[in-house]
C-alpha cells in the first residue's frame, strides 16, 4: 500500500468523483453489520498505529490526503463544508492511516474493509 500514490490519485479526482466516492461509501455501510466492521477496523488500526509507534506519520498522511479532498472541493469552487467533501476526505483520513500500518498483522483485512467505496480509484492504487 503506497500512501503517496494514494495521494497523488485523490489529488486527480474530479468533484464529480467525490460525489460518486461519496455515494458508495454510504452504500457500502449501509447495515448494522457493515457499521460493526468498520469500526472494528478502524479499531485495529489505530491499535497498530500506537503498538508500532507509528501514530505521527499516519496523522501526517491522513492530513495530507483530508486536505488533496478539500483541494479538488477548491477547485471546483465548492463552498465548504460540504456533506460529500467532508465524507470523502475522513474516509480518505482512515484509509491513509491504514496503510501506514499496512504491514502489520491483520491490517490488509482492516484496509480492505474501508476501501469499500473507493472503486473510482485506479485499482493499483489500493492493491497491496
């Protein structure tokens, strides 16, 4: 999992793709179950992050990648906040903090877990 290949493919979203990202990540938690799983895999990671000492870089990264978001909404001169913007760019926020911890036991399960939703992307992006 590259974070900065993450990055630079955010960066290149159209707010039409955010829109759409949006969209899918609603649907793809769309169920007690799916919200459950979610969470237990936000769980992991942050768990990971701490035991590996590891929380700077990843609250580096998800900055990075929350702001790449907020970038395409200010191009596209979407006055902020925005529903879809501010969804996307925590999500993209999670995910970035999970591939900082990607090599860690049970992380690929966690990471795949909250790609759900990200399909817009070039699927190298989010391949391990």
């Amino acid at each position: 999992m590259d974070v900065a290949a993450f990055g630079r493919a955010v960066s290149a979203l159209s707010v039409d793709d955010v829109r759409k990202i949006s969209s899918d990540l609603s649907s793809a938690v769309s169920s007690t179950a799916d919200e459950i799983a979610a969470t237990r895999a936000v769980l992991m990671i942050e768990q990971s992050l701490r035991r590996t000492h590891r929380l700077h870089n990843a609250a580096a990264a998800a900055l990075a990648v929350a702001t790449a978001v907020q970038e395409v909404a200010h191009r596209a001169r979407v006055p902020l906040p925005d529903p879809d913007v501010t969804r996307v760019a925590r999500a993209a926020a999670q995910l970035a903090r999970g591939m900082v911890a990607f090599d860690a036991p049970g992380i690929d399960e966690a990471v795949r877990c909250l790609s759900r939703g990200w399909e817009v992307l070039p699927g190298a992006v989010l391949a391990a």
